[in-house]
C-alpha cells in the first residue's frame, strides 16, 4: 500500500487549472488539501498553479491569494 506524502508538490496533471474566481479557486486547494498561489493572469482569467510552478511563468501575473496545506499532495482520499 503506498504511503501518505507530505510535500509542497502537486500531481503534474494538477499543477496549473482555471477558475473562474479567486474564491473558487482557493476553496478548490484547500477541500483538496493543495499547497499553491492562485493567480490573476493578465487577460483576467483565475489560475491556481502548485508550490513548484517557476515564478515569472505567467509574466504579470498577480498574486490574489497563497494557500498552505498540510498533507498537500494526498490524492488518494
């Protein structure tokens, strides 16, 4: 059975998704126990991106909200 992980990462397939608002979003990463930044993108749209997403991908991207989570990684629940 494959044990429980704690780190800052998220599943690749997880790393970057849209929403359509900052509460949204952060609701989406903390139910799901998800570390990472939600960001407004310069066209207006919502993105949350993991811990390990590299800084300056989304050039004038602005940092709505920063979310910690203990256990983020845990896909298995």
């Amino acid at each position: 059975m494959k044990s429980k992980s704690s780190n800052n990462e998220w599943d690749i397939n997880r790393c970057s998704k849209p929403f359509s608002s900052t509460k949204d979003a952060t609701e989406y990463m903390e139910t799901r126990k998800f570390a990472g930044t939600v960001l407004e993108l310069e066209d207006g749209s919502i993105q949350a991106v993991c811990p390990t997403y590299p800084e300056g991908f989304y050039p004038g991207a602005k940092v709505l909200a920063q979310v910690d989570a203990e256990n983020c990684c845990d896909i298995s629940k």
